[in-house]
C-alpha cells in the first residue's frame, strides 16, 4: 500500500505501478468514457473530460472505451497488445452517478486475466462503504490488482489516499530497484492523517455505517422513484447504489414547456440542465440542502450525502424536492432567476460544472462528495468528535 494526499496522486501511483508491473512495452493504458480519475498530468489523460484536458499537454497512450461496453473492451485488448492497464470507476461518480450493467466488472477481471492485463478500480469516490458495500467492486465478487481510496478515507477532515495492491503486482513492479524512488511525497501518510483515518475507519465499523448506506440509499431510491412519478415530466431517472445516487431530470423541451415549441429546445441548447441548476441552487437557497452536479451530464443532481444520514433527513430532502417540482418547469425558471443569489461556481472540477461561458447560471457550491439534509451532522463531525473523545469508542463488531 502506498499512501499519499489526494485521490489524483492515488491514481498516479496507481497508474506508475501498472506501468512498473507491466513493462516498457505494455504501457498503454484503456479507460472508460466520461470517466473522472483526477486533475495531474497522469491522471488527466485517462479522464475523458475535454473541460479539464483542454489546455495541458498529456502523457500519451490512453485509449478510450465505452463505459459498460464489454464487447468493445473485449475487442480492444484483443487488438492492441501494448495496453498492459485497465482503469475505471466501478460505479462512475463524475460522470452523473452510472452503474455498469450487471456482471460487467466479473467480466472485465475476465478479460484482464485473459490478455495479462492488469484493473485499477478507481475507488476514490465509490469506496469506503459509500454504495453500502466497503469497495464498490465487491457488489460483484470480484478483486481488482490495483484499488485507489481517497476522499472519505480521511473522514471528511484529513487529506489522505491509499494505493493498494495484489501481492503479486507488487512483486513485479518491484523487481527493479526504481519503484523505491516512486515512494510517497512530503505529507503522505503523515502520523495526523493516518491516525485520522484509523478513526474513520472505526467510525465506519463501530457505527453500522456500511448497513446504513445501503438501508437509508435503498429507502431515498424508493421514494425518489415515487417522486419521479408524481414528477413524471420532470423527472427522467433515478439510479445509483447504496448512498451514491443520481437524480436526473429531463430538459426543458420535455419538462412541460413543449408549448414553447422550438424556444424551448433553444433553452436546452444554451442552458444545458436548465432544471437540475434551478432545482440545486432553489435547493440550497430555499431549504438549505447541499447537492452535487457534473459536467459530463448537467441535467443530473448528485446526491452523496455523510453515510450517517437518517430516515428522517430523507424526508426532509424529498419533502424539499416534491415542493420545488410542484411549482412546475417555468414557476421554478421564475423563481430561480429571481432569487438571483446565484452561489459561487464551483472551484472547477470536472466532476462538477465548470461553467466557462456568461450564459449559464451559476451553480450551487461543490461540496466534496457530501451535502448535507437540514440537520444532518456534517460527515466529518462524527470523526472529530470521535478524535476529541477517543474513550467514545463503542465496542468492534
Ligand atoms: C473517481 C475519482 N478519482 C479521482 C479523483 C481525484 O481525487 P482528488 O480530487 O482528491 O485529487 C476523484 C475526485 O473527484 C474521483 O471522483
């Protein structure tokens, strides 16, 4: 296991251990479309947004392949030879929450196994229980050779990530004696840091987290479902798993305002997620809840809220929602444009809206990988509690 800050120096590793294991001639590297691996050199070229690769120059030999698309993964590496590495998400997060169809990541570890090809399961987002299971890829049974933890992995307070491997992969990225000067930077695994995630870790554990994942993101689906068909005009689609869910709503030429005809496909095309911006921002300035959005797909909310939410706050959210919905496509254009307090866009990422161009509004405030329902305690309150009071502890399971 190598220790490091951020997600994106997690995947670097990740990405250079590969590459170790592999060889000169194996470099290449296949990744999913509309993934999101992190703003480095490194991890900007196997992360599909043309938003954040725009303006760097990239390592070469990334190769893109449709997400879920087990065929065209299969006939890649049976076609190029040079690709030793596989990267992906198993749940994507920047893309607007997307779950693979079933048995897709079973599949991959076939191919990978069949081509000696080695999977990086990029777990920075989906990891540390937030699909209700510890590592999103144990939903299907299979074991990755290279997994990145990062984000929750220090509680929502300290900056710590995790790249960790088979035994094996180690083995053979290690042979020579280069990788030893591939160790860790300055601050990575720092004893403060360490100490701090131990402490999530136990959080995690101690307080049934994992189980509340999955039993409260099972009850949000079920009643955002029910509230897509009171909403159906306005509601397209409601996935995810366990607490990593995305709301996606539908445009303004579906959303009730077909009677303006080609203005409102007009809309569509000049204000992309029109509706999801409206809804987040009336959100968090109406009833003071936090979401998350992205730029691969504007139309959706992301909601990823602290795994210790509870059934309540859920009806708090949905409660916020059904009242916002209820005001129909144009009242809440209306009311968006005329609250006018229009938050700060977010610092840039690519898992959320950048918005380069005056026409479109900006967004709510980015949160991480949380928001919060009125009331809920922040994710990382529960650690820094716990850290102040360590005597708190309840007993391991
Ligand atoms: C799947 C995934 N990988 C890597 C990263 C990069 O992590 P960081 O922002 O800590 O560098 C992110 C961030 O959103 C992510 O979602």
């Amino acid at each position: 296991m190598q220790l490091a800050c951020t997600g994106s120096e997690a995947v670097e590793n990740a990405l250079r251990l590969a590459q170790h294991a592999q060889g000169r001639r194996r470099r290449g590297v296949a990744y999913a479309t509309n993934s999101f691996h992190g703003k480095t050199r490194g991890a900007l070229s196997v992360t599909d947004s043309p938003l954040c690769r725009a303006t760097v120059r990239l390592p070469q030999g990334g190769v893109r392949v449709p997400f879920g698309d087990v065929a065209a993964l299969a006939g890649l590496l049976r076609r190029d030879r040079s690709i030793g590495t596989v990267i992906l998400e198993p749940v994507q997060g920047g893309a607007g929450i997307v779950v693979p169809p079933p048995g897709y990541l079973a599949a991959v570890r076939q191919l990978c196994d069949k081509h000696d090809v080695l999977w990086i399961a990029d777990e920075v987002q989906s990891g540390c229980g937030r699909t209700g299971r510890f590592f999103a890829f144990e939903h299907e049974d299979v074991v990755p050779d290279i997994v990145t933890l990062a984000k929750s992995l220090g509680g929502g307070k300290a900056a710590i990530a995790a790249t960790i491997c088979t035994r094996a992969v180690a083995r053979r990225a290690h042979r020579g004696s280069a990788a030893l000067h591939h160790t860790p930077g300055t601050f990575a695994g720092t004893g403060e840091a360490c100490a701090t995630a131990i402490t999530a870790l136990n959080v995690l554990y101690d307080e049934g987290l994992l189980d509340n994942a999955r039993i409260i993101g099972a009850y949000l689906t079920g009643e955002l479902e029910a509230l897509a068909r009171r909403h159906p005009g306005l509601i397209a689609e409601v996935r995810g798993k366990g607490l990593m869910i995305g709301l996606e709503f539908t445009g303004a030429a579906r959303a009730g305002l077909r009677a303006l005809g080609p203005v409102a496909s007009a809309m569509d095309r000049a204000l992309p997620g029109g509706l999801a911006v409206a809804v987040g921002s009336l959100l968090k300035s109406e009833h003071s809840v936090l979401v998350g959005f992205t730029d691969y797909n504007r139309n959706v909310l992301r909601l990823q809220p602290p795994l210790g939410i509870e059934h309540k706050h859920v009806d708090q959210l949905v409660a916020a929602l059904d009242d916002l919905l209820s005001r129909g496509a144009l009242r809440l254009g209306a009311d968006f444009l005329r609250t006018g307090r229009a938050p700060r866009a977010p610092g840039g990422a690519c898992d959320a809206p950048g918005t380069p161009g005056a026409h479109r509004p900006r967004t709510p405030e980015r949160t991480g990988s949380e928001q919060r329902a009125p009331g809920a305690p922040f994710s990382g309150e529960r650690v820094r509690r716990r850290a102040a009071h360590p005597g708190a502890r309840a007993a391991a399971p």
